[in-house]
C-alpha cells in the first residue's frame, strides 16, 4: 500500500471521521465501493448503509450513515451525509425503540402516517442495529 | 412622609426588574454560545457541500431539475418566515415582519397570492392577524435545539408543494447574523433555484482544477437532481441557525439594555428618595428649633 487516504466523514451537526485510513468501502447507490489512495476524482451518491474502514494502525472501524454523497480526490475522501454515528457511539436501547415505534406504525394501518417515511425510520434503525450487534 | 415609602417601593420594584433582565440576559449569552458553536459544526458541511454544488452546476445542463426552471406565469407564492417564539428582544420580530409586511403588500398589488409556512410563535400571530393562509407552522423549533432532520422534513414538503405545482415560487424570510449588534432581516428565492454560481475562487483552486475530470456516478444530471433538494435543505438549516443565533443576539442586547435602563432609574429614583428624606428632616428640624424658640419666649 503506498499510503494513507484521509477520510472526513460531515454531517450537518458535526464532523464525525477526521482521520488517516488505509482503505474504505462504502456503500455507493449503484453498489459498494473501494477507495485507496490516488483514486481518480470521483462524485456519487450513498444509500443508506454502512462505511467500513481500516485506520492507519490497521483497526478495523464502522460507520452508520443515512444517505448522503461521496467525493474522492486522490489524497482524499469526503462523505457528506444527512446523518451518520460511529459504530461504538449507537444506542442500542434507543435504536431498539425505534424499532419498535416504526413497527407499530407500519402495523397501524392509519391512513394519516406517512408510510414511506415510516418504513425508512424502520429500516435506518434496523441498519443501525445490525451495525451495532456486529461488534 | 407617603412619598418617601412610595419611592421606597419603587426602587424595590426596578431593583427586582432588573435582577430579571440580567438574568435574561445571561441565559440568551448561554444560548447565543450554544448557536454559534451549531453554525461552526454546520460550517464544513455547507462549505463543501456549497463546493460540490456548483461544480456540478456549471457542468449540469440548466434543465436538469424541475427545481431549476422558472414558472412562466406566477401565481402564488410561499413565504417561510423565520421568526422567534418569544418576545422581549427589541425589535427582532418587527424588523422582520415590517419587510414581510412590505413583500407581501408588493406581491399581492400584482396579483399573486402569497400563502406562509411559519418557522416561530411571532410570526404565525402575525399572519393569523392579517388574515394569510398558513399552510404549516413549527413552533419551539427557532432558538431551541433543534437537529438538521427538522430542516429535511419541511424542505421535502416544500419541494413536494411546488413540484405538485401548489405555488410557484418559494421565498424564505430570516435575520441575518451579521455582529452581536446586527442582525438584518433578509428574503431569499430558494425555488426556483436560482443559478448557483461557483463560490468564489480560492487560492489553492488554481494549483488543483477542482472537479474538472471527475467520474460521476450516476450521471452529472442525476447526480445534480439529487442534490438540489438538499440544496434547499441546506438553506433551511442555515436560515433557521441564523434566526436563532441572532434571536439571541438580539435579547442579549436589549437585556442589556434594560439591566442599563434599570439602573439609572434606580439612580434617579435614589436622588429622589434623598432629596425628600433630606427635606422632612429639614422640616423636622425647623419645627424643632421654632418650637425651642418660642419656649425660650
């Protein structure tokens, strides 16, 4: 490897990934995607999903992000995302509660909820969840 | 002697209004610190993001997006009006309201309706006053805490309003943090968007072109029509950041102002007070001394 590619990870509230990493895979809309450095300039969007890096000591590291865009330049790699939390900083109670509100309003059937919002409510906790438990 | 206790009381009453005002005032410092460290965190975000948009712009054909094109005929507008939910901050609100006021007054003359989405308890009174259509109203949201998924919420529900063609143009209204002593009220376009020029040139472009040969996936046109709504999140977020940090700014100032008001009434007041506990004793004493005059006969 001929070196480490700095990862920022922006949310609107706050810088969540400031740091040198050796690789990062992330989840681009038309499937995941590796960055090493001295990539070609590169812009896309992200789904909502799961970016795995490997830190400059060769610890493996985790981060949730809802949807969002990528940018890489060969030294670097910016992730602008709506929302995004560090594997160790989620909330398992509060993800599992979450859970369980989007699923009684999925199960509610009223005809006032919004249901596409609800079902990725559900589907972001979900993610987080899986995320969490895969310590 | 009745109007010695009745300044007596006085002083009490502005002594204890002023312990108010400046506690008021220390809680919006405390709050105005909270607010410019939210604006700090959202700096990089937006500069980036700001970077990235008008990049893709420039590159993007103009009708990319229907969140570009200008309707021909105008018909109704939306006005989001950023305001505070309390008052006792000088004239924050009126300064804001006077300019909608005059906008909507404008528009109106030539025949557009002019519907509002109400950001703060001030402004919402204001157009239930005069009589606007209110098409939603967040309250306990300007100068809270409050997180940027506020902003994506009524941003999807604006850009849904205009692509169901439910008005035409969307307008936003917010006070500009400008110093602690400034904060103007300003009204900004956000649909349709407004061509986004390049944010202006830095020194290090020029080493680097920036986004010149950059693979986009998908493509530009898409990838730019994704964007876009954000974009209109973005400004959201800003505006209501804006509103709130000067919201502050703004009480602190005219708590100040009071704490200050308050004292050189209480200086007045104290005057007073001695100027007529000086002159009953005064009084007292020519009684004193005319009475030891007459008995000395």
């Amino acid at each position: 490897m001929a070196g480490n590619i700095r990862l920022e990870v922006v949310t609107p509230e706050a810088s969540i990934v400031s740091e040198d990493v050796q690789i990062v895979v992330a989840p681009g809309s038309f499937g995941e995607f590796g960055i090493l450095i001295g990539h070609t300039p590169f812009l896309t969007t992200l789904k909502l999903g799961t970016i795995r890096y490997k830190a400059a000591d060769g610890v493996e590291k985790a981060v949730f992000i809802s949807s969002g865009f990528a940018e890489a330049l060969p030294d670097k790699l910016t992730v602008l995302a709506e929302s995004a939390e560090r594997r160790r900083d989620i909330d398992v109670e509060r993800v599992k509660q979450a859970i369980k509100r989007a699923e009684e309003r999925l199960a509610a059937k009223k005809p006032d909820i919004n249901f596409e919002k609800a079902k990725a409510a559900l589907s972001r906790a979900l993610h987080r969840l899986k995320l969490a438990e895969t310590k | 002697m009745a109007t010695l206790k009745e300044v007596q009381i006085k002083i009490t009453a502005v002594k204890k209004t002023k312990q108010i005002t400046k506690a008021m005032n220390m809680v919006a410092t405390s709050k105005l610190r909270g607010a410019q460290q939210k604006v700090e965190a959202f700096r990089p975000y937006a500069l980036k993001f700001a970077d990235v948009l008008g990049s893709l712009a420039e590159k993007a054909g103009k009708e990319a997006s229907p969140l570009l094109i200008p309707r021909e005929e105008v018909k109704k507008i939306q006005v989001i009006l950023c305001t505070s939910d309390k008052g006792l901050c000088g004239g924050f609100n009126s300064h804001l309201l006077s300019m909608v006021e005059k906008f909507a007054k404008e528009k109106s003359g030539q025949n557009i309706e002019v519907v509002f989405t109400n950001f703060g308890k001030k402004g919402r009174d204001w157009c239930r006053r005069s009589g606007f259509t209110i098409l939603g109203e967040h309250l306990g949201i300007v100068g809270a805490k409050f997180g940027f998924n506020i902003a994506t919420v009524a941003g999807q529900r604006t850009v849904d309003g205009f692509l169901d063609e439910e008005y035409d143009e969307v307008y936003i209204v917010y006070s500009k943090f400008i110093s602690m002593a400034k904060q103007t009220p300003v009204i900004q376009q956000i649909l349709p968007i407004q061509p986004i020029g390049l944010p202006e040139k830095k020194v290090e472009d020029e080493e680097t072109p920036y986004l010149a040969e950059h693979i986009c996936e998908p493509s530009t046109d898409e990838l730019l029509g994704d964007m876009l709504p954000r974009h209109i999140y973005v400004q959201l977020y800003s505006a209501l950041l804006e509103t709130s940090t000067s919201e502050h700014a703004a009480r602190m100032t005219a708590m100040n102002n009071a704490t200050k008001a308050c004292d050189d009434m209480v200086d007045t007041l104290s005057l007073a007070y001695n100027k007529a506990r000086q002159s009953s004793i005064t009084a007292d004493l020519m009684d004193i001394v005319g009475g030891a005059e007459a008995l000395k006969g």
